[in-house]
C-alpha cells in the first residue's frame, strides 16, 4: 500500500497512476523527470542570480590583470601675460641711439689772398674776349634753296593706314559702334530660340567675332565659343543681317577692324 502522505512526484505514485496505460506517452516521461529537471533549474537560477549580482566584481578583478597601455598627456602651450607695470616704480630708460655711421669730411682750407704782382696768370681783357669770339656766329640762308624730306611726316599707323588699306586693325582710335546704340533692343527683335535649344534648355553666351569693314559691313563672322542646339547658327544669322556699322577710327580715317560681341541665349520663367 501507498503510504499516508500522497506525494504525486513519487515513483510508486506513478507507476500506480500509469498502470495498463501507454507509457510511452509524453506525460509519464514528464513526471518521471520533474524532479531532476526541478532540481537543474534552481540550480541555474541561482547561479544566474548570483552571476548578475557579481558582475561587477568579476569585470574589475578581469580587468585588473590587463595591463594597461600608455596614458597619452597632451601638451598645451600657455602664454602667460607679463605682469602690469608698477605705478610706484619708474619707467625703464628707452635704449640708447645706435651709433652714427662715421662720415670722412674733407675740409677745405681758407682762401689766402695774394696781391697783384704775386699772382702769376691775369684774367684775360674784354678786348681779348671781344677778339677770341667764342659765340655762334649769324649764318645768313639761302632763301632759293629747295628743302628735300627723305621721311614722310606722320605716325607709323598713319603710314599703313595710307599705304595699305586693307590691313585689318584689333585695336582702334576709335571703336565701331551700332547705329545709336541699339545693338540689344536689334538683337531681341530678331534673335529666334531655336526649338531644340528650348527641348534641351541650352542657354549661355555664344561669343561672335567679325571684321567691321570701311564701310561698316560685317564680313569674316565666326563662333570662338559656342553652346550648341542651334544657337550658333542663329547668332550668325542675325549678325547677317545686321544694318551697317559706323567703322573704326585711326588717325581719322575708317580703317578695317576686328570687333567681338556676346550673344546671349536665355529661357524665360513661365
């Protein structure tokens, strides 16, 4: 028989309750182990408690056995602010004047004056002057002679500007102009966007350069510098077209000359 004390962990207990049945099942092997597995847990519990609870303790014991690396002081540089003068004391002296560079003087000795009889040379006469004559003379011309100039008179521009007219100048007197200035308002009346620079938002300058010529025609126009989509063609264009300057000015004739413009290509915000 079971004894008095109903102990449901037992093993007599057990076997009593799994008798003619499936031993095999889960929970018999559940019970028959509860007690062992009961007794593993608290173990672990405790050990886990008493881990946490020393945590502390064992990193500072671990780390007191590394050794420690080399502690690096930083250096500051103090300047320290001299103390403020003693009103009590004097200024210092200033320091001295350096030496003057020694300069070799000759001195020269006093005149000594003579009598006349001593003096060995006489000054010479205003007679004596008068014949000896050392002036430039009046030299009397001949008025029939003819005068020859080897040289043509004037500046060496002048000289190419009569002798070659065709030179092209890059720099003038004075400057080609627009007629009455009005290169900009010219350009926005006639330049055209061209459409595949407005697809591709192409802006930018294209820089133009051309020969003003005497009589204020555009020839030689040519692109230093372009953007593209068509905006070189079309700055061309319009330059083409352009009326007649008023020519460059050298030694006050029109002369041929260089002239360079930007063109600017812009997309207005809609």
């Amino acid at each position: 028989m079971l004894e008095s004390k109903l102990d449901i962990l037992n093993q007599k207990w057990i076997d009593v309750v799994f008798t003619d049945r499936n031993k095999a099942y889960g929970a018999y092997e559940l019970r028959k182990e509860n007690g062992r597995n009961s007794r593993t847990a608290l173990l672990i519990g405790v050990a886990v408690f008493v881990v946490a609870i020393s945590a502390n303790t064992i990193i500072n014991a671990i780390q007191g056995f590394i050794p420690k690396g080399k502690v690096k002081v930083k250096i500051t540089n103090v300047i320290l602010t001299p103390p403020p003068p003693d009103p009590k004391k004097p200024p210092p002296p200033p320091p001295p004047d350096p030496p003057k560079p020694k300069v070799d003087q000759v001195k020269f000795p006093p005149p000594v004056v003579k009598p006349d009889n001593e003096v060995k040379e006489q000054p010479p006469t205003v007679k004596e002057l008068e014949q000896a004559d050392p002036g430039q003379k009046n030299l009397k011309g001949d008025k029939n002679a003819d005068v020859v100039i080897d040289e043509p008179v004037g500046t060496s521009d002048q000289k190419v500007t009569e002798e070659d007219p065709n030179k092209i100048f890059q720099s003038v007197e004075q400057q080609p102009t627009f007629p009455n200035d009005g290169f900009t308002k010219y350009l926005g009346k006639n330049i055209v966007y061209p459409a595949i620079a407005k697809e591709n938002g192409t802006q930018g300058k294209v820089i133009l350069q051309f020969v003003v010529e005497r009589d204020g025609s555009l020839t030689d126009i040519k692109v230093l510098r372009g953007i593209g989509d068509g905006c070189d063609e079309e700055a061309i264009r319009v330059l083409k077209k352009s009326p007649h300057w008023t020519p460059g000015i050298q030694n006050g004739r029109p002369v041929r000359c260089t002239f360079t413009v930007p063109i600017a290509f812009t997309l207005g915000t809609e």
